[in-house]
C-alpha cells in the first residue's frame, strides 16, 4: 500500500471513535500496520526516515523593558554544565 494510502486510512481510523484493535478487525487490517503508521503520521517522520515537519514559529513581539535586556548576557544552566 502507498503512503497516500496509509494517510486516508491513518484519518478514517482517528475520525472513526473505534479502538485501534475494534476498528482493525472490522477493516480488516493489521493492527501494528496501523500503530506503526499512526506513530509515524504523529512524529513527523516520513515513512523513509526523512523528518518532513516543519518549523514552527510563534511571533513575539518585544516591549521597551525586553529590549533594554538584550545587553544583558543570557546564561542557561544545564545540569553542571552553564552556556
């Protein structure tokens, strides 16, 4: 089955309110087939590997106070580690 495939069946599943064991065994498909491309459609990562999602950006927007910081060196601790 292509990946297209798999996509309309990944949605109809989501869409149907069944469970994942119910609605394999009444369309007759492999349960771990569908957990495998369910998990795949929600990390992101293409069936070949690939990590086809995409950046996500939120906007901000920066009052007077927030920019008189920016002189301001940013440390992060992490763990032992400070960058």
């Amino acid at each position: 089955m292509t990946k297209a495939g798999w996509n309309k069946i990944v949605a109809e599943f989501r869409t149907s309110g069944f469970t994942g064991a119910d609605w394999c065994a009444a369309q007759q498909v492999k349960e771990h087939q569908l957990w495998n491309w369910v998990s795949q459609y929600t990390s992101g990562v293409d069936h070949d590997g690939r990590d086809d999602a995409k950046p996500r950006f939120i906007p901000m927007r920066l009052d007077e106070s927030a920019m008189a910081m920016a002189d301001n060196p940013l440390t992060v601790h992490v763990g032992p580690a400070v960058i």
